[in-house]
C-alpha cells in the first residue's frame, strides 16, 4: 500500500515550533508499505520555525495578526498533486493542526479551544476522495 503521512508524525522538524509530533504508532502502522512524507506549510514557502496560525473565519491567519491563507493553499495543493500522482491509498494525517486536522481544528481565537472541521490540506483530500485518517484513530 502507498502511504503518504503527515511529515511532522514521522519525526520531520518541520512544525510550527521547529519540533516534530514522531508517533511510534504511526512509524508502526506504515512498516512495510511505501511511505511519502509531505509538509503542506513548508512546501507553501513557510519556514521553520513560524508563528502558529488557525483559520479565522475562513482566513489561515497567524496569531499576530498576519494573511498566510495564499501560502496554506498553495502548499495544500502541491501536497494534493503528490498524492495524485503517486495514486496514493491512504493519508495519515496530524491532528488538529490548521493544514493537516482531519476531526478538529482550533476555533480562530487561539485561546486552545477546539471546533469539529478540517485543515486545508485535509479538506482538499477529502474533496479529492482519498481515503484519510487521523492519527488519534490508528
Ligand atoms: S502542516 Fe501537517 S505535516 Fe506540516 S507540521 Fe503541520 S501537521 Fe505536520
């Protein structure tokens, strides 16, 4: 099977903060299939580190304040492109994070609470009928 996964969850520094999310779960459940590892946020020209961002009503916005919305989507859509071309089966996906979130995304206040919806990434694989999951559900 072709998995592409979030890069961060197999332990890519590539996360807002400069850290990673590297699950044992995850690097488990893809052993022995092909693995295609994507950062939507940094392949859209964002660096590492970078200030948090949500969506603020509809809008991918920083926490100070600034419109990264161009750059989410661009680098959604080039993530969007590698799974279609490489006919991938299956994405896993980070939670909650306003690219990857496949359940829950945070509300826009940056205040920690959480609402039912999706990051750009996510919800542009679903668009495109790939089969996806969050990895709290491995
Ligand atoms: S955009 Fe996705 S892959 Fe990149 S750090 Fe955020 S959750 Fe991880």
């Amino acid at each position: 099977m072709k998995i592409m996964v979030s890069a961060c969850l197999l332990g890519e520094n590539c996360k807002y903060n400069g850290g990673n999310n590297l699950s044992k779960k995850v690097l488990e459940f893809i052993k022995g299939h092909e693995v295609i590892s994507v950062c939507p946020e940094v392949m859209g020209g964002l660096p590492i580190p970078r200030i948090p961002a949500e969506i603020v009503n509809g809008v991918v916005t920083t926490k100070d304040g600034h419109n990264v919305d161009k750059e989410f989507r661009i680098g959604a859509e080039m993530a969007l492109q590698i799974a279609k071309e490489n006919q991938v089966d299956l994405v896993v996906l980070q939670s909650r994070s306003p690219s990857c979130g496949l359940k829950q995304i945070y509300d826009g206040s940056f205040s920690g609470k959480r609402i039912d919806g999706q990051g750009i990434f996510a919800k542009m694989l679903i668009e495109n009928r790939f089969q996806v999951v969050d990895m709290e559900e491995l």
